[in-house]
C-alpha cells in the first residue's frame, strides 16, 4: 500500500474502474494522494504489477462486513446419533423416525445405531432391517452416506440430507410437530377415549 509498493512501474486502475494503463509507482501514488485515496496493491503476481487507487479504511471494513455475512449464513453440518435395539417396538419407531427426520430437515447427518448385547449378535440380519427400513422411508429427504456397517458389538447407518430440499417439505414437517404439541394428552394416556 502506497509507499511500501517496490515495484518501479505498475498498472494502475482508478476508483471508477477505469484502467489509467501503466504509470511509474510515483505518478500512480501522486494520482491516489490528489483524489485523497491510497494506492493498493491487488495483484502483486502480475507483470507490471496491478494497482488500484481506493480508499483502503472503506475497502478493509465492507471485506470484513462480507466475511461476516458468510460466517453468519454458514450452516455446521453436525452428525446426530439416534440409538435403538433391533426389536424396537412400533411407537417407538416412530418416536425415532420424527426425530431422524426432524435432525435431517435442520439439515444435519444422523448416525443410526444399533446395539447388540449377549446372544442378540446371532440377529444382525433384523439390525440391517430395521436400518434399512429407515432409510427406505425417509428416501424423500436424505440419501445414504454409509451402509449399515458392523463394528464390534454394533451396527450403524450414516443418513446425509439431500441437497435442496423443498422448503415446503420442511415447513409441513414442522407444522405437523406444532399439530403434535397443540393437542393436549390426557392424564391416564390411552385408557381414555
């Protein structure tokens, strides 16, 4: 920037955008002292070296302000882990299917695990079932990233969410969840009709 610039000729942009062409550093730096604005340098790896006549306190700030922007709009894709058992019951399937279907309509991974204890390790068949099951019904909204894959004592799948998903999908999900929690439960659960 201004002074610090060693090359002996460079090309000069103005602040309009206009190329002044190839100036000697000292013309280029008087131009930028004149219009009371900085010469920077901009490509240092270019032949002559390209320079622009800016005002670089403004130009630092709105480079900060877009990083700031994309810092902000960027989404962490977090991995999610939902555990379960081979001989799940129907409810609570479904309980964990809300919950996978929620995690990939946030737009995180979930990782599907199922562990096995004593003598059930004969009946990794009925895992890969049921895991497959999931990914089965919630081909909508994700693809597999792992197949159901053993290791020591439990069997896992990586669900990834698909890319683009129709907002309103994601707004019907959430809508039945709000419908969900709107009604109210009874106190003795489902003894009362």
């Amino acid at each position: 920037m201004n002074e610090r610039i060693r090359a002996r000729e460079v090309r000069t942009i103005d602040d309009d955008g206009a190329q002044l062409g190839i100036l000697v550093t000292r013309e280029a730096l008087r131009i930028a002292q004149e219009k009371g604005l900085d010469l920077v340098l901009v490509a240092a790896d270019a032949n002559p070296p390209v320079c622009k006549i800016m005002d670089y306190g403004r130009h630092k700030f709105e480079q900060e302000k877009k990083n700031r922007e994309a810092r902000r709009k960027q989404h962490i894709v977090s991995l999610k882990e939902v555990t379960l058992s081979y001989k799940i019951g129907e409810h609570d399937y479904q309980v964990r299917f809300r919950a996978i279907q929620r995690f990939l309509l946030d737009g995180d991974k979930v990782k599907v695990t199922i562990r096995f204890r004593g003598r059930e390790m004969q009946h990794q068949a009925l895992g890969v079932n049921v895991l497959m099951r999931f990914a089965r019904e919630l081909t909508d909204i994700c693809t597999i990233e792992r197949d159901p894959r053993q290791e020591g004592r439990t069997l896992f799948l990586i669900l990834a969410p698909k890319k683009g998903i129709a907002p309103e999908k994601r707004d019907a999900v959430k809508q039945d969840k709000a419908v969900q929690a709107a009604t109210p439960a009874s106190p003795l659960g489902d003894l009362v009709p």
